[in-house]
C-alpha cells in the first residue's frame, strides 16, 4: 500500500487559516472618569482584531449631574470600579436625574435607545468566529426595594438589532453596600449561531438596559467586565480551496488509471 503525503509548501496554504482562540473585547472601566463620549477602551490584546471605543446610546442623554459614567470609587466590600447609569428617583433633588433608564419592557428601551455600544473589527484578511459574550450587571437603591427590577438584554448590528441575543434581570435591588457582581450575570453562546461565524465584517453590540417595578431612590444600573471572545483566522486564499478541491480528486484518478 502506497502512503501520499502533502509538501510542506502545499500544506502551509491550509495551516495559515489556523484559529486561535482570543478576547477580541474587554470593557472593565476600571479606570477613567464621567466622560460625554464615554469613551472607555477595550483592554484586550488580540492583534487580528480592532475594539472600538464603549459609546452611549441616545436615550441616556448627555452627560450632566452624574447621569451615568465610570464611578469614582469602589464600594466597602471590594467592589471595583464599574460603568453606571441611573434608573428611577431622583439623585440630589435633581429632576433631571429621574428615569434616565426607562421600562417596562425591551421594546420601550430599543425605541428610547437606551444602550451602550462597541464595536469588534477583524483585520483585513481575516474573518471571526464568535464564541461568547459575558457581563456583570447588578442594579442598586439607596433604599432597597425587592419590588422593583432592572434588566440588561444584548443585541447586535448582524440583524440591526432586532433580536435578543440574551438578558439578565435583578430581581431584588438592594442598597449600595450590599451591591456584589456575580461571575458572571450573564454568558451567552455565540458558538452555536450560526450567523456568527466566518464574519470577515465588523459586528456592533448594544447592550440594552430598561427597568421595572416600583419602590427605591437614587436606583443605579452597574456594569462591569463586559467581554466578548471569539476565533480569528485568516480567510483562506482562493487557491488553497481550489487545492482542497483538486485533493479530492487524486483517488478516483487514480483508481481510474489502474
């Protein structure tokens, strides 16, 4: 029996395509202040990709009065610093802090566009498999107030943002000392979407937040550790699918020529 092995030229046109597996975007806001264009970075380090810039829906207004941004602290029981945004009552006996989050539901927060956004780029020549999406999210109140909710649900620009990709709800808002983030609140698998795969575009995620119930003062929505993952690899070259093609071929030719 005869054994056919491929050059080290020819199989080199298949090993670039490679995958490895990468955090494409990481948003810990661990650092900065109150900022208009919120503009957090991305401290992920993958190199075939690009991570815009964390930016602030409509909805949510201009920033003034603390209405949302990075806090300035950690709280007593070692929570970091982490992305806020105020929901009902009024902070400081300031009007224009109320509701800046609205309800009750998803459709009301898409046409109020209450969201944060980013953006993942793959470079020129390479496309992105998608694998996970993960946040940390709790709500608080300066008084506690189990009836009352928030919700943070994810979206995205592949199907301009009509569907929900996956959300998590804080069922029982509790007082900013008590504030504690899970690990994490919410994983979504992109692994198993198709759509999200071999994506040689960049895709915009938007992650929404609405609340509702009643009770509590000064209630603020708080993210942390927003991260999305995923494989990036070069799209393979024209002629390394013609070669995959010709491979195929080689045994009925030579079955033929017997």
């Amino acid at each position: 029996m005869r054994c056919f092995t491929l050059s080290a030229a020819f199989s080199g046109l298949f090993l670039t395509g490679a995958t490895q597996a990468a955090t494409l975007g990481l948003y810990e806001f661990h650092t900065g202040t109150y900022d208009a264009t919120l503009s957090h970075q991305s401290t992920d380090t993958d190199p075939d990709s690009t991570a815009s810039l964390m930016v602030v829906g409509g909805g949510f207004g201009a920033q003034a009065a603390n209405r949302w941004g990075t806090s300035a602290t950690t709280f007593t029981n070692s929570v970091p610093r982490h992305l806020f945004v105020r929901g009902h009552g009024a902070f400081g006996g300031t009007p224009a802090n109320v509701d800046i989050v609205d309800g009750p539901d998803e459709a009301t927060a898409v046409a109020a566009d209450d969201y944060f956004e980013f953006t993942i780029s793959p470079n020129s020549g390479y496309e992105i498999d998608f694998t996970g999406f993960t946040l940390k999210y709790v709500v608080t109140a300066d008084v506690a107030a189990p009836d009352r909710q928030g919700t943070a649900f994810v979206r995205s620009s592949l199907d301009g943002f009509a569907s929900t990709l996956g959300s998590v709800t804080d069922s029982n808002v509790q007082t900013s000392p008590n504030t504690a983030f899970g690990n994490p609140d919410l994983s979504i698998n992109l692994s198993v979407l198709g759509s999200y795969q071999n994506v040689a575009g960049p895709v915009s995620f938007r992650v929404y937040l609405y609340e509702t119930g009643t009770g509590g003062t000064n209630v603020i929505h708080r993210l942390e550790d927003v991260t999305i993952a995923g494989d990036v690899s070069l799209i393979p070259e024209p002629g390394a699918i013609a070669a995959l093609g010709l491979m195929g071929l080689l045994p009925l030719r030579r079955r033929r020529a017997r």
